[in-house]
C-alpha cells in the first residue's frame, strides 16, 4: 500500500516499516505512510526514528551517504553484534554441550549476522542446531563442534559489502543455478550445476 498507493519506497520487517529515500525526501515519506497507516495500524510513536543516511537495524549497519558520489550502498553487522554471537559460539564450545532451546536462540541470532550480508549462504551450517532434541554434546569432530566452530569462523571474517545501485556491467549476467543432496544412510552427496550464458 505505501509503495503503490502513496510512492513510499517502504519495506515491512514484521511490524516496523523502513523507508528509504534522500535525505529531503524521508520526512515526507514519513509524514505520508503515517498519515495514511495510522487510522488502520497506529504506531508507536516510541520506535519512530527520524530520516538518517546511517541507520543500525536489528545489528546491521545500512549506509547511503555514498550514494550521491559512488551509487553505492555499504552493508555491514555491526562490531558489537559480532563480538556477542562471537562470545556466545565459544561459550558452548567452552562448555561441552548445548541444549535444544539454546540451539533455538543460537539459530535465530545467527541468521540475523548471516543474513543481512550473505542472504542464504552459509544458512546450511546451521542445521545441526535443529537437530537437537534436550542437549547435544560439541565435542571435536562430532557435527555440532564443526557447526559452532564454522560459524565462530564466518563471524570473525564478516566483512562490509558494497551494493551498486546501478549494473556495473554492461554484458548480459551469467546465471548460476545450483542444488545439493546428502544421504546420511551412504554418506553420499550430489552437487548440480547449471551455468547460463
């Protein structure tokens, strides 16, 4: 509705909505999507935010200030959001063991650093913590010390992505299409791979 009814470029998270646009442009946006949401939703006045070129959200880092000189957004979890999953990850390899609903908590935090920089990569590491059923020993070698222990890695590499706005090249995109298959039974594994030029 914001988007097509009052040109908002505006997304939903749940039950927070984020508009993005210049600087002079924000306040109007906003001032609009409230306009119109408040007499079917209401808001909570207590989580508006003023328009910003740099805004944390959920531990990721979103900066546009770029975009007038380099077309560029720049994307990155923040240090702090890092160093808590980082301390978190080690404490269950310190410990020995994890439990189902901490492997629940473990999940969600997990997906939230991973996400917003590598969009579905890497989600594969993380099936081990749904697999838990009461606790799970992480000890080397068995998969949850190799799941805990990948991450912990990921997490220290997680570097900021820059995001063009505009296509960088002017040739046709080659796609990649790919999918994966693992039978525990065999410990057996098939890759597919598509390239389209």
């Amino acid at each position: 509705m914001g988007r097509r009814l009052a040109a908002v470029p505006v997304t939903g998270y749940f039950d927070d909505f984020q508009i993005y646009g210049t600087p002079c442009d924000c306040a109007s946006a906003q001032y609009t999507l409230g306009t119109m949401f408040e007499p079917l939703i209401g808001f909570d006045l207590a989580k508006h935010m003023s328009g910003d070129q740099i805004r944390v959200t959920l531990g990721v880092r979103c900066d546009f200030s770029r975009v007038p000189l380099y077309h560029s957004i720049t994307m990155e979890v923040t240090e702090e959001r890092k160093a808590k999953l980082a301390a978190l990850l080690q404490s269950y390899i310190d410990t020995g063991s994890i439990t189902e609903a901490e492997a629940g908590r473990l999940y969600g935090k997990s997906r939230f650093v991973i996400c917003p920089r590598f969009g579905r990569v890497y989600l594969a590491a993380l099936q081990p913590l749904h697999k838990i059923h009461g606790r799970a020993p992480v000890r080397p070698g068995g998969s949850m010390h190799d799941c805990l222990t990948y991450l912990l890695r990921v997490v220290e590499v997680l570097r900021p992505v820059t995001l063009p706005i505009f296509p960088v090249r002017s040739e046709e995109p080659v796609v990649v299409l790919t999918d994966a298959s693992f039978k525990t039974s065999t410990m057996t594994g098939e890759l597919g791979i598509v390239a389209w030029c």
